[in-house]
C-alpha cells in the first residue's frame, strides 16, 4: 500500500530560492509527518499534524515552514537553505492520528540538494 | 529519551543464508517495537511490529520477538533472497507515542 505521493521527486535549489515540497494521501489517515533523512543518520522527526493541527515541532529551524490545509495534504514550505539542508525528505500518515501501535505509511520522499 | 541501537552494516550474505539484525532498545514504559525497510529509490514500508512484550512480530519470512528481559527486538530470516537487499530500520515509540529510529543496516545478498 503505497497510498502516499510526494512531489516533487528531486530538487536543487540555491541558498537564496524559495521551493515547496508536497506530499498527499488519499487513505483518509488523521496524522501526517515530516521527516529528515541524512546520510548516516537515524530519521528525524521534524513536524506532525494530527487531525490537522501541528502537535510537534522537533526545534527546526525556521527556514523550513509546515502547512497542513487538509487532511490530505501536507506542505513543506523552503526558504534560504543551507548546505546541510540536503537530506531526502519524508513524508508518512498514519490512519488513527498519533498512537503507540499504528503503523505509519510513507511517501518515496523528495532528494533535496542545495548549492 | 527512548532509543534504539542496531548493528552497523553492511551485511553481506549469499542468497538461502540466515539473516540476523540485531537491535536493542533503551525505553520507559510500554513502547511498541517496528522493523521498517526502505527498498532503493523508496519511502520506508512497515515490515513487521510488536506492540507488548512476548509478541512476535512476522512477515514475509522474516521474524522479530518482543523481549523484555533483554530489551531486544532481533529481526531474523531463515534463508534471504537477493530481493531482500535494502536498508532496515528498527524503532520503538516514545511516551509521545512517536516513533524513533535507529540508523539503518543495509543488506546486500548476492546470488
């Protein structure tokens, strides 16, 4: 079940643009994620929404901007980058909201470069 | 906090061999244990769960059990296949009941 789409696939971007990611589900789950993936690294938890209010924000700095407009949709919003800013991003749902056994659902993620 | 440690990799193993990752978890309370795996080019995918102490998490050939006396959660196959290749991630939840990750192990079967 992969249920989950994120666009898009790959970006470069210099330190100055201004760039969106996009992740979208269609499996009518009540919590999204952000995720950051490094090289090396464990995932970190960057933001959730559950039930489209955000309940977590893991300190990210603010040049990276959630937006939650519905249920479905999930938004991760780029402003004047750094270098270590490059990761492949990951966005997942799960069905029940934030609960100890769900299983979250995740996206193929967006490769982030920036020069 | 809650954490997990597993085993570094690569893992190397021929095709039919037995496979053991090997993750331990540090936790208060009762978290539930994931084995995800990401596949190239691909978002994570559940692979099997526990959410007490004692369960047995299985599928697709692989198995991982619950334990509490050693706080493990050891994901095992008894004969891997080349599609097997891909990186594994342990996590537990923490008392947010948010998930956290260990680093991965990539497993390579060559044929």
């Amino acid at each position: 079940e992969t249920g989950v789409t994120q666009t898009p696939r790959h970006l470069v971007m210099g330190m100055t643009n201004k760039k969106s990611l996009k992740c979208e589900q269609h499996l009518g789950h009540n919590a999204m994620y952000w995720y950051k993936q490094s090289a090396k690294k464990p995932l970190e938890l960057m933001f959730v929404y559950n039930f489209k209010e955000q309940t977590e924000n893991n300190s990210v700095p603010s040049r990276f901007s959630p937006e939650c407009p519905n249920s479905s949709h999930l938004f991760l919003h780029l402003h004047t980058l750094q270098p270590e800013d490059s990761a492949l991003y990951l966005c997942a749902s799960s069905p029940r909201g934030v609960d100890r056994q769900e299983t979250q659902y995740f996206g193929p993620g967006t490769r982030l470069l920036v020069l | 906090g809650n954490s997990v440690t597993q085993m570094e990799g690569p893992v190397t193993l021929s095709e039919e061999a037995f496979l053991t990752i090997n993750c331990t978890y540090t936790a208060t309370g009762y978290p539930s244990l994931f084995w995800y795996v990401q596949y190239p080019g691909e978002g994570l995918q559940l692979l099997l769960k526990a959410t007490k102490a004692d369960d047995k998490g299985s599928n697709k050939g692989f198995e991982a059990t619950y334990r509490k006396e050693t706080t493990s959660f050891h994901l095992e196959k008894g004969s891997v296949q080349v599609s097997d290749s891909a990186v594994y991630f342990c996590a537990t939840t923490d008392n947010t009941d948010k998930l956290i990750f260990g680093t991965g192990t990539r497993l390579q079967v060559f044929p």
